[in-house]
C-alpha cells in the first residue's frame, strides 16, 4: 500500500470510553481468570461484575457514543465483509470483518457474565447473584458450562491477537491507535465525529444502576447477600 | 521421628471419631466402612496399636479405592447439604426444619472426615483431588479438619436451639473452614 495513500496525518478513529472500555475488559479478563485459579472466588464474582458493567455502558454507547463506537457505524452484512477483502473499503473504525469479531468477543463475554450470574461454586460457599433465581442444579449446570465456555472466549482472543499481529506483518498498526485513540486514516474517509461526555457519563451511571441492582440479587425477584 | 507424635494424634482422633455420638446415627457411609472387616474404623476400635499399624502400612488397592470413593460421596453430600443451607437462608424465610437437616448432615460428616484419609489412599492409587500434602503436613490437616468439625458442630446446636439469628452468625465461619482446608489440601478439577 502506498504511504502517500495514508498520510493524511493522524486523526481521531477511537473515543477515550471506546479506549477503556477495550483494555478494562482485556485486564479483567485476565483477573477474572487468574482470581479464580487462586481461590480468590469473591474478587472473581466482582471482577464479573465490573465486566457486567462495562458491557452495559458499550452497549447504550453503542447507539449513543462516538460515530466509531456506533453499531449502525460498524456492523455490516456479508456484502460489506466481502468487498473489505476485495479491498474496497475505505472507512476508519472497525473494519466490516473485524466487527465480526468484535460482536463475536463481545458475545462471548455476555454468555459467559450471564452463566456466571446464575452461577455457584462446588462447595456452596460462593454464588452469583442472581443464583437464588435457579435450582441448585441449574446453578451447578450453569457452573459447568461457565468453565468450559472460557474456552470459547480464550480462542476468541487468540484470533483477536493473531489477527492483530497478521495486520502488523502488513504494516498496519492497530494496538497503538487503541492506546492513543488517533491513526492514520484515508484522504477520504469520514472522520470521527466524537461523543458527548455527559452522554458517556448517563451512560456509565445507567450501567452502574443496573449492575447495582443485579448485585442486590434484582429484587424484589431475589435476594443476593455479597461474599464477606 | 517427627512421624510417632502425628500418627498418634491422628490415630487418636481417629478413634475420637469412632466413638463419638455419630457412630450412633448409624449414617450410611460410615457404615459402609464399617461394615468391611478389614476397614481401617473398624481396626481402630480394637485398639491404639492397630491403628498405627494401619496409618503406617497402607490399605490395600481395593479397600483404598472404596475409602476413597466413600470419601468422594461424602464430601459431595456436604457439598449438597452447604447448598442448600446457603439457599434456605438466603431465601428470605427460612424453614427451620430444613436448616436442620441440613447442619445435622454437615456435623456428622464432618466428624468423619479424618478417618476418611487414611495414608494410601491420596493420587497415588487411584483418582482423587486429595493433594499429597494431606499426608505431609498431616498435623495441619487433621487440625484443620477439627476445626470444621467445630464449626461444624456449632452450626448444627444453633440450628437445635431454633436460633435462626445463631446459625446465620455461625455460617460465616463454616464457609471458612471449608476454604481454609481445600484451598492447600484440594486440587483443581481438571
């Protein structure tokens, strides 16, 4: 590809909650994995939480955030995805493909926050929050596949990462502009138009509330006392 | 020669767990091993000796394999009972009668625990979670093990008397003796 087809200098393609949102969840993950495997099953059930919370805050940002954070910006059907790999696309944001991917990861998390909501640990010492809403053996079901679907989420990453690397071999770099939020972006292409932050910051409240209410064990359906 | 002073204090509390009141109940898992003539329970009644005998020469392969699968059934019934005790309290209003049921089960099985980790029966001989360090560090086991026996015991007379208020402040600590022994003695299921 020609640099001078790129050189427009670098211009904003991610918001700052785009941004966060992305390596909160990454670092979460992580935790959420590693607390586990310590017997640190309380900060795992938070660590769900947390990524509850940041799930809800990009989904409403999703349809109120960013033109780049916009599903109706970045999700595309099969057409789009095939004229991306004929090379005819030139937009900034997620590319047609990588929203796939996007979607994908970001439902995986879903399935795997909701299983761990109705979730409990072998011993009966540790539930989720919402466990009290299912039988013992929904619970211990919903435990089971929560382990197993991890796996889902770790090869979801794997392709996330491989993909990143496979665009760096081809002298494209996409984990800078996740840091830094600006890239170089085609002499054409519609630039970013940002958010508002007190939408970001409804947004983040209204995420809060609800996971706040979950974690009460969403009365009156239930109730949820926390680990102590 | 650090071994005698542990083997005897196990032996000894294995025979405290003969005799105390559970072997009354006549629970089914303890007469399971009891009903085996070469079952380790049964050879401690004869006698601090045999014991020892017993903690020093491991069981044979079949006997192992059923310790270790009553062990196995035991634990998953405390597992069952910790549910739903957890449940029934965190319902809102709990039934008595249930709660119960529940610490009466968790007391007995508790008081058995010990004797269902007799030496040679770990992942050496068969499949199991039970870490090697249960019999390396035998005196942190055992005392961990009386420990929730303990709490164990304490839930199940405050469930007795009816104090609902009791067995809540009691479940805390039950939680926590749980974890404080599977955390180093328990291995990860996969």
């Amino acid at each position: 590809m020609a640099p001078e087809h790129l050189s427009n200098g670098k211009q904003p393609v991610w918001d700052l909650p785009v941004r966060l949102v992305h390596w909160t969840l990454a670092g979460l993950i992580a935790f959420s994995w590693w607390s586990v495997h310590n017997h640190h099953t309380d900060w795992h059930i938070w660590s769900g939480c947390a990524i509850l919370t940041l799930l809800i805050f990009r989904l409403l940002w999703g349809f109120v955030g960013s033109s780049t954070a916009r599903f109706s910006s970045f999700v595309r059907g099969p057409g789009a995805v095939r004229d991306y790999l004929r090379g005819r696309w030139s937009g900034i944001g997620h590319t047609p493909l990588g929203a796939l991917s996007v979607l994908a990861l970001f439902g995986a998390v879903a399935v795997q926050v909701s299983l761990g909501l109705v979730s409990e640990d072998e011993d009966g010492i540790y539930t989720g929050p919402l466990s009290g809403l299912v039988s013992i053996t929904t619970s211990d079901k919903a435990r089971d596949i929560h382990e197993l679907w991890f796996n889902v989420i770790l090869g979801l990453v794997a392709l996330h990462v491989a993909a990143i690397i496979f665009y760096r071999l081809r002298g494209r770099h996409l984990t800078k502009p996740m840091i830094t939020g600006r890239a170089m972006i085609h002499p054409g292409a519609q630039p970013m138009r940002p958010g508002k932050w007190w939408v970001a910051l409804i947004c983040l409240a209204v995420s809060i509330a609800i996971v706040r209410w979950i974690v009460a064990g969403a009365p009156p359906f239930g109730h949820w006392t926390p680990p102590s | 020669m650090r071994i005698a002073p542990i083997a005897f204090a196990f032996s000894a509390l294995l025979l405290s767990a003969c005799g105390g009141p559970e072997t009354s109940q006549g629970n089914n898992s303890q007469a399971n091993i009891s009903t085996d003539s070469h079952s380790p329970a049964t050879a401690n009644a004869s006698g601090a000796t045999n014991s020892m005998v017993m903690l020093a020469a491991a069981p044979p392969k079949d006997l192992a394999l059923k310790i270790m699968h009553d062990r196995h059934e035991a634990m998953e019934g405390l597992g069952k009972a910790m549910k739903a005790l957890h449940r029934e309290l965190e319902s809102g209003k709990p039934d008595i009668t249930v709660v119960r049921a529940q610490t009466a089960t968790m007391a007995s099985t508790a008081a058995k625990i010990p004797s269902l980790f007799p030496a040679g029966t770990g992942p050496e001989v068969g499949k199991t979670r039970a870490k090697p360090e249960i019999w390396k560090q035998q005196d942190v086991f055992v005392r961990k093990a009386r420990d929730f026996q303990a709490a164990a015991q304490a839930i199940d007379a405050a469930a007795k008397s009816g104090d609902l208020n009791q067995v809540m402040a009691s479940h805390d600590s039950l939680d926590k003796a749980c974890k404080s022994c599977h955390d180093p003695f328990r291995a990860p299921e996969h």
